[in-house]
C-alpha cells in the first residue's frame, strides 16, 4: 500500500455526491495499518482516505488538506510527535482519534493525557466501532470504549487516594457546562443549550478542565464522578 489517497473509483464517486469525510491514518505498525485502512475503506461514510507511514509525515501535510479526522497510534515513551501532530488538528479543526494498543494501565495514563476526540482499543476493533466513533467525534461528541472509561475512573480513584486535593468549586453556570459535558455535547451544543455564545461555552469548559486539573474532557468527566459533581442533575439546563 502506497503513502497518499485510497482510491476506490466508483465508492469515491458517490461520496462525493454525499459529501463524505477525509479521515488520514498515521499509524507506523504496517499490519494494524492494513486493517485499518480496509475497515475504513467499507465505510459508506468515508470519501477519501490518506495513509501515512509516519506521524511527522502527517504533520507535515495536515495545513496542505482539508482533513476531517486524523487516526493516531497510542504513544510510545517519546511521545512528541504525536503530541505536535494532536497539536496542530486542534488548530486546524480537525478531529482526533487516537488507537491505543490496549487498556491497561500504561496504555491509560498515556490517553489521560492527550486532547483527543476519541479513543479506540486495537484489541477491540471492529468495523461497526470504528464508524461508531468517526459518527460521534465528526458530530461534537467524545468517543470512548466503556473499558476505557472504566480504567480511566480506576485510575483518577488511584490517584486521587495516593495525593488527596483541594475541593473542586464549580459556579453554578461551569456545573451546567459539566453536566453538559458529562453527556458529550460539543462546545457548540452547549452554548446552544445554555442560551450563550460558543466563545463563553468553550471559556466555561476551560474552566471546569482547569480546576478539575484535566488535560481533556474524558479525563474530567472520570474526576467529576469520582468528586461526585454529576451526582445532582437538579441542575440540569
């Protein structure tokens, strides 16, 4: 398989009547790559795909094309690269979906870590979960295996029992945006739902990632039930 566009001629034809989505792989692993790229080849929703061999290769093309979703590995011990390359999607608008090798505890603390859209288990994927989470992220919402959230929370519970922290204090309008967030709306279904702008949405999500301590919203959403912030839905917009 060549670096570059999948072609399909008569699939890309009617996607392109339909408008689908560009989704770009850049996972090094030659044979997960494969497999990757053929279940996303069956997607009706999918129009044109590029792969990549390397993550600096698609860094590299990421202001050239406008691409809807970005499929990265899990990162290894340097995990620069992929790091600048979720980085530089956010900037250009594109969404993220990181592969992780499995869900154990160091697969775990590396995805608490990253401002992805989404994650997938490479042990656990099949076609139907793919289009699952491309469907979730392209519409504003987090895409995550339930046994990754349940580590996830397993692990805030760790680390919370191991370092005790200071009370968690939401205003009543960021408790809103967190219940919000809690049921994956996007910044721009919660300004909606809040009757505010997107730009005071996203400050409000801002602020709940930073008293929550969290680099991204699966992440906050684990300490929030662990605090008990999602306990009382009164509150409910």
């Amino acid at each position: 398989m060549t670096r570059g566009f999948i072609h399909d001629i008569d699939h890309r034809h009617h996607l392109s009547e339909t408008g689908g989505l560009t989704v770009a792989v850049a996972i090094p692993n030659e044979v997960v790559q494969l497999g990757l790229t053929s279940m996303l080849l069956a997607l009706p929703s999918i129009s044109d795909l590029l792969t990549f061999d390397t993550v600096d290769e698609l860094i590299g093309n990421l202001s050239k094309r406008d691409i809807d979703v970005v499929v990265l590995p899990c990162p290894t011990e340097d995990c620069g690269s992929v790091s600048l390359a979720i980085q530089e999607a956010n900037a250009q608008g594109t969404k993220v979906l990181v592969l992780l090798n499995t869900s154990d505890q160091q697969d775990v603390s590396k995805a608490a870590n990253l401002r992805a859209d989404g994650f997938l288990i490479q042990t656990e994927l099949t076609r139907e979960r793919l289009d699952e989470a491309l469907h979730r992220i392209t519409s504003g919402e987090m895409s995550i295996p339930s046994t990754l959230a349940r580590e996830l929370l397993s692990n805030v519970r760790r680390r919370r029992s191991e370092k005790p922290g200071r009370a968690v204090l939401l205003t009543p309008r960021e408790h809103q945006a967190l219940l919000l967030l809690a049921d994956g709306l996007s910044n721009k279904q919660i300004a909606r739902r809040l009757g505010i702008s997107e730009h005071g949405a996203k400050r409000h999500v801002a602020n709940v990632l930073a008293k929550l301590n969290s680099p991204n919203r699966t992440l906050a959403v684990a300490i929030a039930l662990k605090e008990g912030l999602l306990t009382e839905r009164t509150d409910r917009p």
